[in-house]
C-alpha cells in the first residue's frame, strides 16, 4: 500500500490526445503580431516635418516683412493666434488633437505667460524686419546662453565645460556675423555716404531689437517652465492657451497704437501683393501648429538625443533658407558665421545629451561623515 501511495504521488495524467489537440497553444510559442510601421511611425518623416515647419514658418514671417513699409506687426502676431486657435479647435473636433476645455482659473494663472509670450514674438517679429534670417538665426542662439544660466540661478542647473565651450563658440559666430553685416553694408554702397550710414542704422536697430528678443525669450521660456509646473500643461495645453488669451491683447494694441489711416493700409499691403500677403500670414499662422505637433511627433518616435540634435542641425537649412529665398549676402564671413554657429549648436546639444546621460544618483564608495551623536548611536545598536 505504502508503494502504491508513493507512486500515485508522482503519477502525471496525461490527456488524450483528442484533448491534447483541442487545447489553445501557449503564448510563448505563439508568432508574435505583425505590425505594419506606417507614415505616422517613421522617424525620418517626422524629422523632415519638424525642419520644414520651422523653415516655412520663418521664411513667412520674413516674407510679410521684407517690405520696409510693413509696421502693422501687432495685426500680424493676431492674425497668427487666431489662425492657431481656429486650426487646432477643428483638430479637436476631428479627434486628432487633444486639450483642456478653458477654464477661467487657469486663464488667470497662464495670463502672465501670455504677456511674455507677446514680448517674445513682437520682438522677434521687429529683428526680423530688420536682419536676414542666418543673422537672425545665429544671434537667436544667444537665447540659449541666458536659459541655461537662469536655469543655474532658479532651478539649480549646472554648465559644463563642455557647454561653456559651445557658448563661446555662439558669442563668435554672432561677432563675426554682425563683423560680415557692417562689412557688406560698407562695401555695397562705397562712397555713398548717406546711404551707408542708413544701412548701418538700419543693422544696429536689428541688433538692438534682438538683444530685447533674446531676453524675453529667455525670460518666457524659463517663467513657462515654473508655470508649468502649476498648471501641468501639455503641449496644445500651453498652445490653446497662449494664443487664446494674446488675441485680445493684440487686437487692442494694434487698434491702439499701430496706423490704421487708408494711406498706411496702402503701404502695408500694396494692389499687387495684397492676397499674396495676406495668405502667407494665415500660412505662418498654420506654421505654429506644425511645428508643435511635429515637434510632439518627433519626441514620440525618436530618442531624446536624436530630438536635440535635429534641432540643432535644423538651424543650418534655416540659414541657408534665408541666402535661398531672400538674397541674403554669401560672403566670407556669413558662411563663416553660418558654420561656427552650426557647430555651437551641434556642441551645446552633445554637452546636454552627456549631462543627462550621467547617472542621478550614486552610491558611496568611502564612509560619509558623520555627526558624534549619529555615531554613538549606531555603535549602540551594534552593541
């Protein structure tokens, strides 16, 4: 009996074999599911969206103001945000987009953001008007230099050397450029006087528009990040709301303060270029939208660090846009500035992506100071 017992203890029952061919095969050796990468999914056409969104959007702007006589730039920024808001709330209501529903306490608490966000674009819209987009684009990477130093002072970032290297690099590329603008402007009207000195004015003023630019955007971007944190933003979030709440503000200032007498009209927008205008600006309104669902599209299905080195290699077909479609001058020194400006870029992103690469927290290797009361108490419990 005792062996009986012992060998029913260890018996397996085996199934029939009808059973056994009946029974759902295991997960494991199942074949895993196809899945088919479409359009959506590829990370070269997402790339390619966000660069060309970025160029459609500043040749646009430079295209409404290349005309000197253009200065109604509140109108512009309001025609944009509205365009954005009207584009992205019929992404919402096709399903393709989401965001919050506007609630008047967090209208209350973004509004100052808002401000800024009107600081930002009117005067990058007046550097604009003023300086050729590689000028423009290599002095913008000023903006870089103040965040992450106002990082340093607010959120307790650090720079590293490597970072500080491809600041200088910014600070040389922006010296040459400005070098290689006055030096042009000198050279293209010679012994004109007169019209030197206009086209020497006429740069100073840019520069001056893009030290205010680089400020307020450094300010916006760092006073968003602690807004953010508040609010718990998303990305349409911040865009529903920024553009929401500038239209009023926009339409008040340029009903205010800007010309609106016919004779201005006129000038702003001329017989022959008038429809042409006013669909590039409903364009670069659109261009806002693409650029941040491509941007949120790039981060989906790239890394990080392929994210940060596209936008700093998106900087370069920027530039070359603006000696393409606007006859900037090709010199010596623009195409110096060009390249020493594209390498800072490519530097600072190498530098972020070693200093997020380095581990949060490390453990001990050596015994860590500790206080007399704090000793005695673990010899105690050793005790």
């Amino acid at each position: 009996m005792a062996d009986d017992k012992k060998t029913d203890d260890y018996k397996i029952d085996m199934p029939d074999r009808k059973e056994f061919a009946t029974r759902i095969p295991s997960p494991a050796l199942r074949s895993p599911p196809q899945r088919h990468t479409g359009t959506v999914d590829n990370p070269m056409v997402a790339v390619i969206a966000y660069c060309v969104s970025s160029i459609l959007m500043t040749v646009t702007n430079k295209y409404v103001l290349s005309g000197m006589d253009f200065n109604l730039n509140f109108f512009l920024l309001c025609v944009q945000a509205v365009v954005c808001v009207i584009a992205i709330q019929t992404c919402k209501s096709a399903g393709v987009i989401t965001y919050r529903d506007f609630n008047s306490d967090e209208a209350r608490k973004w509004f100052p953001i808002s401000l800024l966000l009107i600081g930002m674009i009117y005067t990058s819209t007046k550097a604009l008007q003023f300086l050729s987009i590689p000028v423009y684009t290599i002095f913008k990477n000023l903006t870089i230099i103040l965040i992450a130093y106002g990082e340093v002072l607010w959120f307790g970032g650090a720079v590293t050397p490597m970072a500080l290297f491809s600041f200088g690099l910014m600070v040389l590329s922006s010296v040459i450029a400005a070098w290689a603008d006055i030096q042009h402007a000198l050279y293209s009207f010679g012994e004109a006087a007169s019209e030197a000195t206009d086209a020497i004015a006429t740069l100073n003023a840019g520069y001056l528009w893009m030290g205010f630019n680089c400020i307020c955007t450094a300010t916006y971007v760092l006073g968003m990040r602690k807004r953010i944190k508040l609010t718990n933003f998303k990305d349409f979030d911040t865009m529903y709301y920024n553009n929401l709440l500038t239209i009023p503000i926009l339409l008040v200032a340029s009903l205010f303060v800007e010309d609106w007498s016919s004779a201005n009209i006129g000038k702003n927008f001329p017989a022959d270029r008038r429809n042409t205008i006013i669909t590039t600006m409903v364009i670069s309104g659109l261009s806002t939208v693409l650029i941040s669902y491509s941007s949120a599209w790039c981060v989906r299905v790239t890394s990080s660090t392929t994210y940060s080195m596209v936008g700093a290699l998106n900087k370069l077909p920027i530039a070359i846009s603006g000696l393409v479609f606007f006859n900037a001058p090709v010199t010596l020194g623009s195409v110096s500035a060009i390249f020493v400006g594209f390498v800072s870029g490519l530097v600072y992103a190498f530098a972020k992506v070693k200093q997020s690469a380095k581990p949060k927290a490390v453990l001990p290797t050596h015994n860590v100071p500790m206080s007399s009361s704090s000793q005695s108490t673990r010899d105690s419990l050793r005790s």
